[in-house]
C-alpha cells in the first residue's frame, strides 16, 4: 500500500474501528494493485491494522516490487524447501533456486 493508504487509514483509526478500516484499505489496494495472487502473493487473513496491533509486526510489499513482479523481472516461488539461518532453497520447476536471506 501507498503512505497516502497507510496514512488515511491511520487518521481513521481515531474515528473507526479496526476491522472497519482494515476493511477499507484492503478494498482501496485490491483497486490500486488488484489480484496479486496469479503473481504468487496471496492477502493473509487479517487486515494490515490488525497484524500490526495484535503481532507488532507491520505487513509490508514494495510498490516496485509489485512492478517486478508483474513485469516477470520477479519471480515469487510457491514452495519453500528448506531454510537455514543464511539462506534459503526454493523448488521451482524441477530445480532448486538458492537465494540468501535479506
């Protein structure tokens, strides 16, 4: 999501509750991105509020990322084979793709 999104959907929080602006921004992202699950990438459950304020963690994808991706100049792998504290082995079309951790 854009900072324009995430910043409306901070100043509603003081007016709305969680799930209602949850449901608002991921409505506004499915408009600005659309379906980003052909690509690999699949919405979790819980809105982007809600994950930030029950685990701390704010879920996060790169705008030109999501370019990347759709361009083919990214490729997203479905199955994780293995990971270790430096790196990660990927299966993806009968071969292993190593990648290291950022």
């Amino acid at each position: 999501m854009t900072k324009e999104v995430i910043h409306l959907g901070m100043t509603l929080l003081k007016y709305a509750p969680v799930a209602m602006v949850d449901t608002l921004v991921t409505t506004m992202a499915k408009i600005l991105y659309g379906d980003l699950s052909k690509y690999g990438l699949f919405r979790p459950k819980q809105g982007p509020f809600a994950t930030k304020l029950f685990t701390g963690k704010a879920p996060v994808i790169d705008v030109g990322t999501v370019e990347k991706i759709r361009d083919g100049e990214i490729q997203v792998p479905s199955l994780v084979h293995q990971i270790s504290s430096s790196s990660l082995f990927y299966f993806l079309k009968d071969f292993y793709w190593f990648l290291t951790n950022v």
